[in-house]
C-alpha cells in the first residue's frame, strides 16, 4: 500500500481508502459479518483510511464502523460526515449534536476528519458563515481533527474552497473513466490553497463494474451505457474492469486517496490488485473513443443556485 499526506492536515492516508456507504445496505442489504470481515480484511492489507456518515443506512453503516473498528481504531484514519439525515440541517446546533451522536456509534472520542455533506443542498452563506465555524468548533474541543465539504456540483466545492477556511474536499463521479471534469474546476483551486483531495466513486457508484448500477443511480442514460460500453470492451480485451477503473483514479497526481465503496471482503481482495496492476499503453486511446462523449456529463444535485446542469 502506498500513503500521501491529505493536503496539510498532517494526515497520512492509504491511496485507497474505503468506502463506507456500502455498509449502510445503500447498495443492496448486506451481513453484519460481512462488513466485520471486509474492514478486518482491509487493515489488514493496509488500508488505513475509512470515510461514512451518519446518512449512510441512516445511522446503520457508523454502528457498523465502529463495531467492526473496536481495538483497531488507533490505525485507522477516521472521516465521518454532518448535515445530511433524513433531512438536511447544517445548523451550528445539528452540527454539535451531530458529532457526539457519531463518536458514540463509531466507539471513539474523535474523527479525524468531518464533512459537512453534500453542501450543495444547503445555503452556500450558511455553509461558509455557521456550518464550517461550528465545525471549527469541534476541533478546538478536541472531537475532529480537520474539517473539509463533500458534493457533487465542482462549481460550488470550488467556490467553497476558494473563500472558506477548509482543509479537506471530497468530490465524487468527476474523476473516473466515465467523468474527467474535477481538474477543470476544483484541483487547481484545491491545489493552490493547499486543500486535501478526496476523489470518491471511482466506479461511477457501480456503472463501471459488471453488476451495473443501483436503482437509483442518478445518471442519465447516456452514461450508464457509455459505462457498459466501457466494461464490455475492457471485458473484450481481456481486462478487469475494476483494476483498471481503479488503477485510472490511483494515478491522479493531486489526489491524496481514492475512496471505492466495498461490501465484502472479497471485493476488498480484488481492488487491493489495482496496486499492481498498470495500463497498457494504447488502452486509454480506445477507452477515451468510448467514453469521451460523457466526460463532461453530471446530473442535478441540491438547490438549483448551487447546481452545475
Ligand atoms: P463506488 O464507485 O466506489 O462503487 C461502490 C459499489 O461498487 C458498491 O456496490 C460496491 O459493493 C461495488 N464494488 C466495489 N468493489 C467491487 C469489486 N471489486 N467488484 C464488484 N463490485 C465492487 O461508489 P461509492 O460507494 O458511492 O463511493 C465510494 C465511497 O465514497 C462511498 O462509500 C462514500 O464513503 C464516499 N462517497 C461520498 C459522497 C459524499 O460525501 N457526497 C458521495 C459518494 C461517495
């Protein structure tokens, strides 16, 4: 495994890093032992950086977490998120009940890092002016060790990056083979700043791998079968399609952990081989011909003054 530091929070954290939503049956109902052994199975190829939220199975995949972390939290890098529940409230007040109701689920007494998430559902001057200072509040008490925002619209994280004071940004579906627009508009900013990057979904929430994607995956048609395309002709060549939708995100040169949801820990095994693995050379020529008409392609997200579409 390899490590990078996450932007100047003075956290080193494993270039894939795993995906906690999975555990919350978000992609389909899955055991109480399978988490167990998919995060065991995970440290112990070294996977050091975990990333959840309260959202996730609506408080089932932290309880989760925090089961399957007991006696190992001390190796891991701990990321969780606020504002996003039932419903969203970035209030300062949700924000501090928040916290406290998530240490308790994850069996710790700090996160290294909290999210507010999916900021573009909130107000963009209450994010920047009350969510993030309150947020700030809960380092000075010792509960997070970095504070930082997660979303789907680059327009907005950029601009967020640009005028609060943040550490961390998770950004998700911009950067895989499907979607290429994150270096457009957020990693020069977060770069500049010193601002650590977060790239999630590097299968495209499953459209890039052979079990396709969830009910309810937001993206237009054209590129779930731009993503079919992609995978049947990875198949075609003899190719694993998660090694290499993996291997793609692991080379981005900014990024600090690429964050692949995982449900077992088989799929665990599986993505762990991406490390090895390098693409062949003429293979992102045929792959780009496939997909390069929904590069640039995103879908609605949030309050419409906060969209990209
Ligand atoms: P993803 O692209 O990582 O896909 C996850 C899906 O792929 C799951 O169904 C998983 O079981 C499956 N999968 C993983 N490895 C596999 C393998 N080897 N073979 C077959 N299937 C495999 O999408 P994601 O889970 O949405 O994103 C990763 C993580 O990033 C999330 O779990 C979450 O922690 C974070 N995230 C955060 C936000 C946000 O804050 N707004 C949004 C998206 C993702």
């Amino acid at each position: 495994m390899q490590y990078k530091e996450l932007g100047k929070t003075g956290l080193r954290v494993s270039i894939i890093g795993f995906g906690a939503s999975p555990l919350g049956n978000e992609f389909g109902t899955i055991t109480a032992a399978d988490c167990e052994r998919a995060v065991r199975t995970a440290i112990d190829d070294g996977i050091n950086f975990f990333d959840v939220s309260p959202y996730y199975g609506r408080t089932v995949a932290e309880a989760r977490l925090g089961q399957a972390l007991a006696g190992h939290r001390e190796k891991v890098v701990l990321s969780t998120k606020c504002g996003r529940y039932d419903a969203f409230d970035f209030s300062a007040t949700r924000v501090a009940r928040s916290i406290d109701e998530s240490l308790t689920r994850l069996r710790t007494d700090y996160v290294d890092l909290l999210l507010a998430h999916d900021i573009e559902f909130g107000g963009r001057e209450q994010i920047i002016h009350e969510t993030l200072p309150a947020m700030r509040i809960l380092q000075k008490e010792g509960k997070v060790r970095s504070i930082g925002v997660s979303g789907l619209p680059l327009k907005m994280l950029a601009d967020v990056a640009q005028r609060a004071d943040i550490d961390v940004v998770l950004s998700y579906c911009h950067f895989n083979l499907l979607a290429r627009d994150l270096d457009e508009y957020l990693t020069p900013v977060v770069q500049a700043r010193g601002i650590g990057l977060i790239n999630a979904s590097p299968l495209h929430m499953r459209l890039l791998s052979t079990s396709g994607p969830p009910p309810w995956h937001p993206a237009p048609d054209i590129v779930r079968w731009k993503g079919a395309a992609a995978v049947a002709l990875m198949e075609r060549l003899g190719l694993n399609p998660i090694e290499v939708a993996l291997r793609f995100c692991l080379n981005h040169p900014y990024v600090s952990s690429t964050l692949v949801g995982m449900s077992n820990a088989n799929e665990v095994k599986e993505n762990i081989k991406a490390l090895d693995f390098k693409l062949p050379a003429d293979l992102m020529d045929e792959l780009d011909h496939v997909t390069a008409p929904v590069h640039s392609v995103t879908w609605p997200s949030g309050r419409p003054e906060n969209n990209d579409v």
